[in-house]
C-alpha cells in the first residue's frame, strides 16, 4: 500500500524559520499595491496558499499535477465550456460566495447558484405563455407571485427562467443553435406571474473534461438534482439567482454543486393525461405537473 500521511509532520524550529521567512517575504511583496483591497485579497489569498502547502506538506509531484490540471481545465475552456466554473462550482465556492453576498433578510427568497446555462436576452413570452419552444419533457404550470419583504406585489419584475430538456441538455449545448427551454416574462399588476415549462429532471453537469476526472476520482456524481432557473429583477430591489427543486428528488441531498435549499424545494403535483388544465390549454393525451413559487425580494443593498 503507498504510504502517505494526512497528519501534519513534525518539523524543525530552522525548517519551520525558513518557511515563516518566505510567507512574510511574500506578503511584503504585494506592500506597494495602490488598490488596498486587493493588496488584502492578495495578502490572505497566498497567506491561505501557504498555509495549506505547510499544513499538508504538500509534494512537488502533487503540486505539478494541480498545475497540469488547471491548465487543462483552460485547455477545454472557450466561449461555451467555463470549466473554472464548474470547478469553483463542485467545490462548493459558488455556493459559499453566494451565501456572502446574499444574507438572509427577513422573508426574502434564498439565492443558489447561476451555473453557466444562462443567455441574455431570451424570448419574451406573455404571462402564461410557454418556454418550452419544442424542448421534449412533461408539460409543468408554473405560477407565482413577487413581493418585496413588506409582502406589498412587484409589478412589472423581470422573471427570467431557464431550464434542461428531459434528456439532461440545455439548448446551449446541442449544434443547432435552436433556442427553447428559456424565456423572459413580467409579472402583472399584481406581482403575478405564470408560464409553462418543463417539468425538471436531474442532469449530470459536463463531466468529460478535468472537473469530470475529479469528480470520479474522488467517488462523486456529476449529477444536480432536478431544478429550474429563475433570475429575477426588479427597480430598488435585490436581483435575485435561484432554482426551484422537485420535492420528492432523490438527488436532494447529493446535489453536485450544492445548490439545494430547503426553502427552494416545491412541490409538483402530477395530472394524469386528461386531466383538465386551469388556462384550458390543450395538452392531448399527455400528464402535465403543476407548481407554485411565491418570491420575495429584499432591498437593493441589503
Ligand atoms: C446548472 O444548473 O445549470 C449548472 C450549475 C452548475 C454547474 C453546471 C451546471
Ligand atoms: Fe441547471
């Protein structure tokens, strides 16, 4: 069996000079900086750095492979694959720095991670209208209302939604070019909004490149658990970037990027084919699930 430690191992008082020497060094190296905060950032970042280098004694051989593996990762990076951040995605930092800067407020919903599925400029549809365009999947009634922390209604909130087929893809990832499973809407005089969708199922994030290879080689699945994307926005208000998740899902708890919030998971009430639908829109013979997401916005810089 390779040996190999995880404890921190003793060293001596002179080796451990030597390396308090060259942090110290390093850190006044970044003292003329005019740009305070990030002469902070700066400081505390390789601060950590070395830090962890000492603490885990790391070797020259492990330290070349994470240098071979974050150039690969720019090696497979263009205008469509940001695998930066899918890698600060599956090691929870997305999620941590949208705890940072999104603090609770009073009943204000919580955010989750923006993933890199997101395009300007969707289609407008009208309130009920559908973002499926075409995408396969199970029709899902999605309806809602905006607020703000008062519980006063947002009208005219700029509701943007995205979302997977039911064979794990956004429209961004095929060739085509198509566009379908996105849309922009507004909600109405009453902070009401509603719009068909798909009803989520789970999908693995892109696994084939260097993210994929850590995933498996630490015995971790790529897959998210089924969710939709919503970015909301409103004048005075806090934009919001979340998900609504599928009570029920298996995947709740193992979600690869750590996306899952308890308060975003809804349920989704299956109708069996036939079953009539509240706009009286035709579905023929298929199921259809149904859903409801009541969003709450805190102030702007809160
Ligand atoms: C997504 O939900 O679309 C996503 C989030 C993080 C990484 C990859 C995909
Ligand atoms: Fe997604």
């Amino acid at each position: 069996m390779t040996e190999f430690s995880t404890a921190a191992q003793p060293i001596s008082p002179q080796q451990h000079d030597v390396e308090d020497t060259l942090v110290e060094t390093v850190l006044a190296s970044f003292g003329n900086a005019d740009d305070e905060r990030l002469k902070f950032l700066m400081r505390s970042l390789t601060g950590h750095l070395h830090a962890f280098i000492r603490e885990v004694r790391l070797t020259e051989d492990e330290w070349h492979t994470a240098i071979e593996f974050l150039t690969a990762a720019g090696e497979i990076t263009d205008e469509k694959r940001q695998e930066f951040i899918l890698l600060s995605d599956v090691l929870g930092a997305s999620a941590q720095c949208i705890a940072v800067n999104n603090q609770a407020y009073k009943g204000a919903t919580e955010a989750t991670v923006f993933g890199p599925f997101f395009v300007e400029n969707a289609p407008r549809i009208e309130l009920g209208g559908d973002i499926a365009g075409g995408a396969s999947g199970q029709p899902c009634l999605v309806e809602g209302t905006v607020t703000d922390t008062e519980g006063l209604p947002v009208p005219g909130a700029r509701i943007e939604v995205w979302e997977a087929d039911d064979q794990g893809y956004y429209d961004v990832q095929y060739a085509d070019g198509k566009v379908f499973g996105r849309a922009q809407l507004f909600s109405d005089a009453n902070g009401e909004f509603r719009f068909w969708g798909l009803t989520p199922t789970p999908y693995p994030i892109p696994h084939d490149g260097p993210v994929g290879m850590l995933l498996e080689a630490v015995g971790r699945s790529p897959v998210r658990a089924a969710h939709l994307h919503f970015m909301v926005s409103a004048e005075g208000l806090r934009t919001l970037v979340t998900h609504i998740f599928v009570r029920g899902d298996e995947l709740l708890d193992r979600d690869s990027v750590f996306g899952v919030k308890q308060s975003l998971v809804k349920e989704f009430i299956e109708h069996p084919p036939g079953t009539p639908t509240p706009d009286g829109r035709d579905l023929g013979n298929r199921a259809w699930s149904q859903t409801r997401f009541d969003i709450v916005l805190a102030p702007s810089g809160t």
